[in-house]
C-alpha cells in the first residue's frame, strides 16, 4: 500500500449528512435539544462513517464535516475579526435558493484559540487510518468579498491584512499539528473562480486586480505553511463550486496554475469531472516530486462512472503528468454544506468504492 498521502485512492472530505443527524442539528437551532445532545449524536454519525469509509478501502479517513453547516464558514468565523454577512456577489447558479453569506473582515484578524481541535482529535482517536482534516485556504478571507468586505479602518493597507491572516495560520495548523494532524486540507475555489471571466469582473468590482490575486494568494498560502510540522503533508483542493450540485465558475486552469503550483504543498486535488475544467494540458509545468489528485469522479449526480472511461483519462492526464505522480478522487466532496448534493447517501459510497477498485487496478499501491 501506499505509504503516505495523498493517496492513490483520495477523496477531498466532506459527506452526506444522516437525515437523523440533519434532523437533530435543525433541533439544535431551534433551541430544542443542548449541545451535549447535539454532540453525541456527531460523534455516532462520525463513528459509522469512519468504519464505512475503512471498510471500502480508503486510506485517507475525514469526519465527513458532520459538525459542520458550511465548509469554511465555521471556520473562518472563529477567527479573531471576521463576521459573517449576507452575499451580494457572484451567486450559485439556483434561483430563489439560499446562499453561502460572506466573511467579512470587521477587526484584525487572529487566532486567539484553537478551532475545530477536538474534531480532529476525535477522528484521529477512532481511525486506524490517516487521520485528513480539511480546512479552508487563507485566501477564502479574501476572494469573495474582496477589498470591500475588509474595513478600511481596520486594514488600510492590505499588506497588514495578509501578514495577518498569515500569522493566523500558522497558530490555527501549530494547534493542529500538536493534536497530531499529519494530513491538512487547504480547501481553496480561488484559484478555481480566477480562471473565470465572470469572477474576474466581480473581483474589479470588489476593488481588486484579478490577474495579480492568483500570486498573492499563493505567497500567503505559503506564509501560512512555514512553521508546518516537517513530516505534515499539506494538499490544496480546489473547485469550481459545489453547493447542492450547482457551480459558480468556469474555465481552464491556465490563468491561475503557475501561481497555483507555486505554493508549498505535497499535492493538488483538481476538478476535472466536466468541460467546465478544460483540459489536462496545464499539468503539464507541476513541479517535481508533486502529486496531482485527478478529480475524476463527479459528487454533483448519482450517475456512476464506468472503470474504463475513468482508466481511460487518467491515461489522457498521464501525457502531461507521469502515472506515478497521479492519483484518483472525486472532484469534490459530497456535502460542501449541511444541505448536501443531489445524490443518494448510496450513490456517494457506490463513487468511493468506486474511486478504490480503479485506483487499485490502475497503480496496484493503494
């Protein structure tokens, strides 16, 4: 098997939430049931997905995000200055629905105590496998409000707002990495929503330059990685949007991939479930020794890939990217946020299995 991630069978996190658990988290709001209660029944949900995703094979084992409402609204919201506001930007393509509010920044930002440990503490504690905690990117403070969701008054200069959020960072992975996290996920649509025209004009709208965010992105990215433990494998996700099965950009890699594979991780889990995402030819300049995580595999409808149309483009990606720097996923999570995708909960197995024989057949590594 292979020995460290990312591995030749991935996935990028999150899944479909049990309709009890839905339920009591609903219950939760309402100010029906405690915490405590609340708690527990995370804890059993976390527990059954953590046995099913071993028993189907996979290496890397996630909490599912159970304890959470949004992929990286719960955390950026503990965050030290940021407050959480209603979104008047580029929007997910579905009409009349709710929409992902915005973090804005209202103070300076810090982490002036550890976010979503015990989580992480919990899984590792109950998997004999690698124990993922997926995060948001530093830059998911930035691109969707841009220059003006961050207060002038508190940041007039956006180079204090970068050194900032970096030195948040870096405490918010120190306080992972003491709990013994040794796989981290930096969620990341960025790099993704700059290759998009659309995106790009919403950013001059916001008051920021489009072409030049992909590098500032990447550099704090990399300010945030310094003080990572040696021995923790970092990876970047990023997507095109994935709030219950729509999508927000479009477009190739080409804008934003030489920013993108200049950052300071070990791999890249990349959408390429549909022609959204242009072709493979970017992967063509990624740097030695790093891994691409194919996103091969759709988690927007249940359909189920067949083995030799998957088998068949990893080929097509192997004429950019060697075979042994390669490995398979599904292009995003099943659950980005609490409402989930447009997929049964058999579906979503069904694709895991499925994302665990091809590789097998594929390397023969794990």
């Amino acid at each position: 098997m292979q020995a460290h991630p990312p591995f030749r069978a991935d996935q990028v996190g999150s899944l479909l939430r049990p309709a009890a658990l839905a339920q009591l988290r609903a219950q939760h709001k309402q100010g029906e049931i405690d915490a405590a209660t609340l708690r527990k029944a995370e804890d059993d949900a976390v527990l059954e997905a953590v046995r099913k995703q071993e028993s189907i094979g996979l290496q890397s084992v996630t909490d599912g995000e159970f304890r959470r409402d949004w992929w990286h609204l719960d955390f950026l919201a503990q965050l030290d200055g940021v407050t959480l506001k209603r979104n008047e930007g580029e929007k997910f393509k579905i009409a009349g629905q709710e929409q992902p509010p915005i973090a804005s920044v209202t103070g300076r930002i810090g982490c002036s105590k550890p976010i979503m440990v015990e989580d992480f503490r919990f899984l590792k504690d109950h998997t004999t496998r690698s124990a993922k905690m997926t995060i948001p990117s530093p830059s998911m403070l930035h691109l969707r409000g841009g220059r003006a969701s961050i207060d002038p008054v508190v940041y007039p200069d956006l180079e204090a707002f970068w050194s900032d959020v970096a030195a948040a960072y870096r405490r918010a992975i120190r306080h992972l990495a003491d709990a013994g996290c040794r796989y981290l996920q930096l969620d990341d649509v960025t790099f993704a929503y700059l290759c998009d025209p659309k995106i790009q004009q919403n950013c001059r709208n916001n008051g920021d330059d489009p072409l030049a965010l992909p590098r500032r992105y990447a550099d704090t990215i990399n300010a945030a990685l310094t003080d990572r433990p040696s021995d923790m494998v970092v990876t970047i996700h990023t997507c095109r949007g994935n709030f219950k099965s729509a999508w927000v950009a479009e477009g190739g890699y080409d804008p934003v991939v030489e920013a993108m594979f200049s950052t300071d991780v070990d791999g890249y889990f990349m959408e390429f479930d549909s022609a959204r995402a242009g072709g493979f030819e970017p992967l063509r300049i990624l740097p030695r020794g790093k891994k691409v995580v194919l996103g091969l595999v759709t988690t927007k409808v249940g359909d189920l890939e067949s083995k030799d149309d998957l088998k068949r483009r990893i080929d097509e990606a192997s004429k950019f990217v060697p075979l042994g720097n390669l490995c398979l996923s599904p292009q995003c999570g099943f659950s980005s946020t609490h409402h989930g995708n447009a997929l049964s909960i058999e579906d979503q197995w069904r694709k895991l299995e499925r994302v665990v024989e091809v590789a097998a057949e594929v390397w023969g590594d794990g």
